[in-house]
DNA sequence: TTATCAAAAATAATCGATAATCTGTCAATT
DNA sequence: AATTGACAGATTATCGATTATTTTTGATAA
C-alpha cells in the first residue's frame, strides 16, 4: 500500500516530471541530460516520489508493487534504491528490503543545523574563490526565484518555485569549488526540501522570503562574506524553526 | 585489467578478510553482525579492496571480470558498487558503467579541510552532550590504539592499527548524537583512510600520533571543548600536509 | 596519411524465473 | 495461557539469459 497511488506514467519520461534535476536546470533543454537508463530515471522519479510526499515516510517499499506501480524491472529498481541510500530518503536492511526514510524533529533539527554551518562554510568558499562569472549566475537565479509565480491551488506553480529555490541556493554554493562540501550541501538541501514540501502549506505572514534571498545574493555579488553568511544563517534558521513547528504539529497529534 | 589479481576466495567468505568492518570491529564476533546477503557481504569487500589500494585509482571495473573475481552474480554487483557511490569510492555513469573514484591532491585538501571542520563541530557537540560513558569508551579506544603493535613488515598489524585508528575517531565523534553529521564524518574518514592506506609508508619523524591522539582524548575526557578541538584540528592538519607530500611525488612523477 | 563509416566485438543494462528468507497462522504441547 | 514448531503465503535476493549501448576494428575514400 502506499504504492498504488503514485503515478504510472507511461513511456519514457514525461518532461514535466523531470523538471528539478540537480545540476543545475539551465542544462536540462540539452538533448540528453545523461540520464539514460531505466534505473537512472527511476533515481529521479524515485527521489521526486519521496521528496514530494508521495511516499509515504517510513513506509516500506513492496518492490513488487513498485516494479508494477513503475513499470520496471527488479533489477534496476533495486539499484536506483541502493543509490537513494546515501541521499538519506531510503534506508536498508539485509532480508527485510527497503523503506522511505522515516520523518523526525531530531532530523529536521539536525539538518537545519548542518544547512547553517555546511552553506555558510561553502558560500565563504565561494565569496573569496569564485570566478566573475558566478556573481551574475547568482543574480540571475534569484531574479528568475523572485519572478516566478507561486499559487498554492496550483500544483505545479509550487513544484516549479520549489526547482528555481533549490537551483538559487545550489547557484550560490556552487563557486565555492568543493566538490564533497557541494554534494554534502546537496543532500541536505534534498533531505529539507522533503520536509517544506511534505509539511509547510505556506510561508508565515512575518517573513519575507523573496527580501531574505535577495539580501542574500546581494552581500554575494558585493563579495561581502560577513553580510551574505549572516543573513544565509538567518535564513535557513528561521525556514527550520518555521518547519519544525509545523512538524511538531502534524507528527505528534 | 586490475581485477585479475584481486584475490578470488573461494567459498562463502573466509574471517580474515572480514576482520575491519566499519561499525566497530568488537562486534564482529557476534554470531551474525546483520550483514547476511551477497550484497552487503560485496559493499564492505569492494570497500576494502579500494580503500587498501588493491584496485587501482580510477580504473574502470569490468563487471564481467569483477563478477567473476569476486564469484557472485551481476545483480548484487552492481546493487554492492551502486551503495558505495555516496561513499566517494566509487563513480558512475550511464551505459559506461562504474570505476574506482580517482585520487588528487586537491581532493585529498578538501577532505582534510572538510575533516578539520566537521569533526571538530561534532567533537565539541560530543564533549557538550555525551553521556558519561563516553569518556571511558574514549578512554579505552586510545588505550587499544596505542598498546597495538605496528610492524611495516607484518600488513596485518598494519590493518589492525586503522582499523583501531578509525575505531579511535569514530568513538571520540560517537557522542555528538547527530547522526547526519556522524555518516559524513565517516565518509570523510573512509577517503582518508584510502590516501593513507595507498600513499603513506610511514608517519615522518618529527610526529609523536601516539602523544596527539592522547591530548585529544584526555581533552575530551576532561570536557574542554577548546583544547580537545586545537588538537584534533591540528592532528587532522599535520596528517593532511603529510599525505599531500607524498601523494604529490607519487602523483606527478 | 587522415577521416569516415559500417560491421564486429566487448561491455553494460535489463528482464523473467528461481532460490532463499521472512512473517503470520494455527495446532500441539507444556 | 503461553510457548513452540511447522506450514503456507508473501517478499526479498540471486541467477542465467537476453537486449541495448558503446567501443574497437578494419576497409574505403578523400
């Protein structure tokens, strides 16, 4: 259970589907994008299920249903899982398969926390190391963020503001020239985006978001650490608390 | 091409090999340690034969050649290297396939300066929230390390010393109670361990580890966050430089 | 010689079927 | 009533074979 429901998509892949890839989206009108085989789709749709809520957290996962509910084999779906492993969406154990790793404040906490040090150390990183270029790079992706349309009754307005989001703070540790901080940074940010996604139905009415990432990339491009570090912690704190207490609401009834 | 001379043991699995498991190798005597199906007994096989050397940097592995130097079958191969991707050991690519993750130096400085900085939050986190008995498995780790013996002629003391090293480190980080950040230690740990293990003969001479990983410990027993961390940030440094040299006239002959 | 292209070979990816393991049920025993 | 053991059904793990893709080879033409 909890399989039945998502959805088949037949054929390869529909584009809209595969908006939020990683690396950055601007890439992803290019022919290929690299994704070529079924189990590497199927770590994207896997991971777009767990993150957007489909899947339910700490559900096991009945690799049968799966295999019918994804119209795939078992042997690239066990792959595509053992790869969300480290990603922290799916844990494992030896004869007892696969689940979708399990939700908590403690975790959302944590993550919170590393987001603050992990993003704070990177985008330094970045303010002293970057080429010219990313400086623009930043203010690109925060204006296509602060441009874009975001209305709750429309589902793929939010999915589509959830991808520009996640591409404005990955733009803005990707200068930072470290490749394991960029995928530590990645992971959490995924592991987070589960929980905006699963449990915050909107921003409270005291914050401003768009004021938040825009200050942000300002101290960016004016290459000023201090500033741009301290209103990135602000940020991501203030997101966690708002989301831990949503959290704290849903998850203990 | 270097899968051949991986050694093919025959049979289920012999104990030597067996010997450094990642959670704590006390608790390998344990009758079954959770870790029954090929797949699994494979992640922490390849784990050892990249973190030891035996497969060479960067190679390629041939599925067809590994399938049969380790004697399993193609599905639990590719479940086994796909698990170790998070782990930086291991790189992938679609319709090209897995090889060994490459060495550089530049990846060796991030994972020291990425070291630096996590293990000295999660030993400070450690040293405000552990329990009390995490001072004497403290303690007792640096005991086990340094009464172990080290002969460079006798590999298997050589492998019993990182295997108790890593015990030492992972113990000091155990009682940070953020399991997050403790997986990327380990993962930070599990690099290094590859460059030691491939590039260092032997500690230079002007190191005492023995008297550092004491400071540290006796830091962290008496519960002072900030002379604990200068040590341990220093060890972590010291080590870094030294494996950079070498690495650096292996590499770039 | 260099470039281009089309088989052929090598390799990776996937599938369907089988084997191994776990989970729940229910009767027999203490 | 609680415990044990054996069965059946469900689920996971593995295997061998097949299909798809990439890489190499070698012949031909510029």
């Amino acid at each position: 259970m909890g399989l039945a429901d998502v959805p088949k998509n037949v054929g390869p892949l529909e584009l809209a589907s595969d908006a939020p890839v990683s690396p950055g989206s601007w890439q992803a009108a290019l022919v290929d994008d690299g994704k070529n085989t079924i189990a590497s789709q199927l770590v994207e749709r896997l991971r777009e299920a767990i993150v957007s809520g489909q899947l339910e957290a700490g559900a096991r996962i009945n690799l049968l249903r799966a295999r019918q509910a994804f119209s795939v084999s078992l042997s690239p779906l066990r792959e595509a899982l053992a790869r969300l492993i480290p990603d922290g969406l799916v844990t494992f154990e030896d004869n007892r398969g696969y689940r979708v790793a399990p939700v908590s404040v403690s975790d959302l906490r944590e993550i919170t926390r590393l987001r603050e040090e992990f993003e704070t150390l990177a985008l330094r990183q970045a303010i002293a190391n970057a080429p010219p270029e990313w400086e623009g790079d930043v203010t690109r992706a925060l204006h296509r963020l602060n441009t874009a349309e975001r209305n709750a009754a429309a589902p793929s307005t939010l999915e589509h503001w959830e991808a520009l989001h996640r591409d404005f703070h990955l733009t803005l540790l990707a200068g930072c020239g470290m490749p394991l901080l960029l995928g530590f940074c990645r992971t959490l940010l995924n592991l987070n985006d589960r929980y905006r996604r699963s449990f915050l139905v909107r921003t409270s009415g005291d914050r401003n978001v768009s004021v938040e990432h825009s200050e942000i990339a300002q101290g960016a491009a004016a290459r000023d650490a201090d500033f741009a570090c301290a209103r990135l912690r602000e940020h991501i704190h203030r997101t966690g608390s708002n989301l831990a207490s949503h959290l704290a609401d849903r998850i203990a009834p």
